[in-house]
C-alpha cells in the first residue's frame, strides 16, 4: 500500500487532469472550427484549460518519484 502522501499527490493530480482537459478539449474545437475573434478565445480557454492539466501531471510525475525513491531504485 503506497503512502498517505502519494496517494494524495495521485488523487489531486489525477483530478486537476480530469478537470483541465475538457477545456482544453473545448478551447481547441472553437478555435478550429471557428474563424476571427473565436480563434483567440479558443485560444485563451485552451490555455487555461492547459494550465490545471500541466500541475496534474507534474504531481502524478511526483508521486511516481516518490514512488521510486521508496524502493530504492535508481532514477537514470
């Protein structure tokens, strides 16, 4: 069973993951399908989609080094 800190960096990384990516998946259907000033909002909504997607896997990439580092194992 894995520790009470890695299974929180997993269960919040996996959530902001869950929670950016259909903004991001909407943002980048508005601004292909759209042209003019809808392209630059896509844009922006896939950007701010991006962000909570890009914090998810940095803390799932975490626990999976934490992970790692609880059995010993080299990194490189």
């Amino acid at each position: 069973m894995a520790p009470r800190n890695e299974r929180k960096l997993m269960g919040s990384g996996g959530r902001l993951v869950a929670a950016g990516t259909p903004l991001v998946i909407v943002g980048l259907v508005v601004a292909i399908v759209l042209d003019g000033t809808a392209v630059g909002i896509g844009a922006a909504i896939a950007l701010l989609g991006a962000i909570p997607v890009v914090v998810g896997v940095t803390l799932i990439v975490s626990a999976g080094v934490e992970r790692r580092a609880r059995k010993d194992q080299p990194f490189a």
